[in-house]
C-alpha cells in the first residue's frame, strides 16, 4: 500500500476589533488508496490581550 500526504496552513484574518488575535489552521489529507482518505483539520487561536490559548483539533474522516 502506497499512501500519498498533503498539507496546508493557513493564517486566518481577523476583524480590526480583534486585531490582537493569532488563528492558524492547518489541513492534511491521506490519500490511502483510490477509495479511501483521512483528512485531518487543527486549530490554534491566541489572544495577546488577555494571554489566553486556544487550541482544538476539530474532525478527522475517512471517505
């Protein structure tokens, strides 16, 4: 079985009210064969105001 991997990140803009506000999300597929793939999407916000960190790892499916 030969599996085939791809990757993006992203930066995600904010509005000007939330200037202070980091949010990147990264996607990543595995191609396993013609018929199957796992697609993986993480999140990960930071305030700079209030020093808090949010990080989430939202769904993984297999198609």
């Amino acid at each position: 079985m030969t599996a085939k991997v791809t990757k993006s990140l992203s930066i995600i803009p904010k509005p000007a009210c939330s200037s202070d506000r980091l949010d990147l999300m990264g996607t990543g597929t595995l191609n396993i064969d013609n018929h199957q793939q796992l697609q993986l999407t993480t999140q990960y916000c930071m305030s700079v105001s209030d020093g808090s960190t949010v990080f989430s790892s939202a769904k993984t499916s297999r198609q």
